[in-house]
C-alpha cells in the first residue's frame, strides 16, 4: 500500500527498550530488569493480512538475536 509519499508503508517497525521487569524472548530466554532487548512489530503478514487481534505481532528479541533475525532476513 502507498502511503501519502513515494515510499511504501512498513511492514514491520523495531525499536530498543529497557526491560523494567522479567521478559521472555521469542526464543524462550529471560531478559532481567536493566538490560536491553529489541521489539519488532510487523503490521501486515507476507500474504498482506493484518493480524486479528490488535494492530500488530510484537516479538521481543535480544539485541544479539536481533542481529541474527536481520541477517537472515536478507
């Protein structure tokens, strides 16, 4: 989809945040209060459907496995 310039809408958005409490990863690893992890939102699938329940699929990431996920995306 087009938004109001030339670029197309993102399909996905990731930002870094502190962990204030216990959470766990997409892989199952605990992030402890004070450390760093990476939350990917992606808004629409590779199909083109958006999610179901809410506006987006959030997925919490290490910043090392963050690295990895953007590696392999490529």
């Amino acid at each position: 989809m087009m938004g109001a310039n030339w670029r197309p809408d993102p399909k996905e958005r990731a930002f870094g945040l502190r962990a204030w409490w216990w959470k766990r990863t997409a892989s199952g690893k605990l992030i402890w209060p004070g450390q760093m992890y990476v939350v990917v939102q992606r808004y629409y699938d590779d199909m083109g459907r958006p999610p179901i329940h809410g506006l987006s699929w959030d997925r919490i990431y290490t910043p090392n496995e963050y690295l990895v996920y953007q590696l392999k995306k490529e």
